[in-house]
C-alpha cells in the first residue's frame, strides 16, 4: 500500500491533525514529546509522500443538511448494450449537477449509488421523487432514509456544497 | 437553516479554505480583493456561528483504502419487537468497532447502512463475507461495490482511520 510503512509517531502526528489541523508544530511536539524538527520533519514527510493530501475545513450543524438518505439507482438495460455506459454517464452526471446530492458512484454496470441531503424530510423525499425517481429509464430506484449515524457521523459537513 | 444567511463574501471564504485551510488571512484577503481586517472578523465569526465547525486533513492515496463498497444490511424481526432495537444496537457497534468501516447508519428501524473499505477487491469481500455476512439475525445483506466514484471521491481520505 505505501512505500515506506507509517510508525507510531507519523500515525500519533495524523491523529492530532485529523483533530485540529491548526495545532501548530510546538503544540504537536509538546503533546508528543518530541523534538519541534523531529515533528517539522516528519509533517513535511507525509505531506511530499501524499499521506497529508491536503488540509481542509468541516462545516458545521447551521449549514449541513439534516436529512439524508441513501440512494441505489439501477438502470434499465438498453437493447443495444453501448447505450448502457452512456447512460451510467449521463445519470450519474446528473445527480452530480445537483447541490443536493453530497455523494455519488457507479456500482458495477447498472447500479449508482447516491447521498442526498435536504433540510427536513420532506422536502429530502420531494427532492428524490421529482429529481431523482423522475429520471427515464430507471428500473429501479432504492431510497434509504437515514435514521441514525453511528460512524462517520461529520460526512454531511465535510461533503456539502457552500 | 441558520440565523444568519451567508452572504457571498462568506461562501467565498469558507470555499477556499476548504479548498486549503492553511491559507493565510493575507492570502485569502489577496485573492478576495478584501482587507484582512474584514476576512480575519469573518472567519472568527464563522468559528464563533459554529458555520466552520474544525480543520482538519485529508488523508491521500498511499494510506487510503482502495476498494469500497456499500453495504446495506437487513435485520430479521425478533418475536419479541422490544429486541430490535437492541439487535440494530448491538449490529451498528460490532460494524463501527471495525477500522475497515468507514461509515455506519441506521436506516429506519431494521436496516443499516454500511460504507467498508479494503486494500483490494478480494480482501474487502473476504472482509464483508467473514465479518458482516456472518453476523447472526440477518435477513438480507446487500453488497454494492464501489467501482467508480463521480461526487465526493475524497471520502475515504476523509473517513480512514490512521
């Protein structure tokens, strides 16, 4: 998987910065107990070997959606099978059009999977019935209201739309 | 949604810095055409409103899982109904103590959704076999690889454990 395997100290550095990546290099050293260089050192490190690919922010409660639902979309098969690819592209070009939708990937051939947020439930539900289900040539389309989120629980933050 | 709405100066904002949240306030008032006094107020102001809720990094290629796939999971209605909230209870935490799985919610009150990642396509079905499939009281469990993903492909450098 990577060239030069993480030890303790680059995985306990990563963990700090998943946290808060504004800890300066003097707090992570004095949280770490290790030298200032030794902690510059290694932050450069994994930043030129594409551990760190990049620093980012999490938006918070005011602006994510509430509601969030999981969609399997599966798409009828066309009698000329070329058409199928282009159709894979063109929906799931679509669904990525919309704000709304936070997530989106082909699963196999004829399956698309999405996350899609909304303010309240219905206006979640209305949005997937009239943007979504609408679609021509779905055969199917899966909608899975999310309840509860035990892990993972910032995705709707760190995936919305400003 | 929020209090306040976010007018254009503090879309601008947040887009860039989630784009690189160690952009200077120099950099960002630079590139917006704005006086660092304004920025610096607004963002201490975004921190404060919750609107930015942390910075933190995005993990890259070399750590990141390579293979995902979806997982929803169905769980069989117990005679006695008072147990299947204990039952989705139990089957979201044994799913979330997993550092393979990135992402678990409940959906509704007997289905769970699941997003696993695995070094490659044999490992990551190998994993869902020996440790989802296996779990006891499942009626169904549905398997969406991953195979191409449109919106939102930094996920799993955002849901990986280090």
């Amino acid at each position: 998987m990577i060239s030069t395997p993480l030890d303790d100290l680059d995985r306990a550095i990563l963990k700090l910065l998943k946290k808060d990546a504004r800890l300066t290099i003097a707090e992570i050293s004095n949280q770490l107990k290790k030298p200032e260089s030794t902690v510059h050192f290694r932050i450069k490190k994994l930043q030129e070997r594409g551990v760190i690919e990049k620093y980012t922010i999490i938006l918070g409660e005011p602006i994510r959606p509430r509601e969030l639902a999981l969609v399997v979309l599966e798409v009828d098969k066309p009698i000329i099978e070329d058409f199928l690819d282009r159709y894979m592209e063109y929906v799931t070009k679509t669904l990525s059009g919309f704000p709304e939708v936070l997530f989106v990937a082909k699963s196999g051939k004829e399956k698309i999977v999405a996350l899609v947020g909304g303010e309240d439930r219905d206006k979640l539900l209305k949005f997937i019935e009239e943007n979504i289900e609408s679609i021509p040539t779905l055969r199917s389309v899966q909608v899975l209201p999310i309840s509860e989120i035990k892990k993972g629980d910032e995705i709707s933050g760190f995936l919305a739309e400003v």
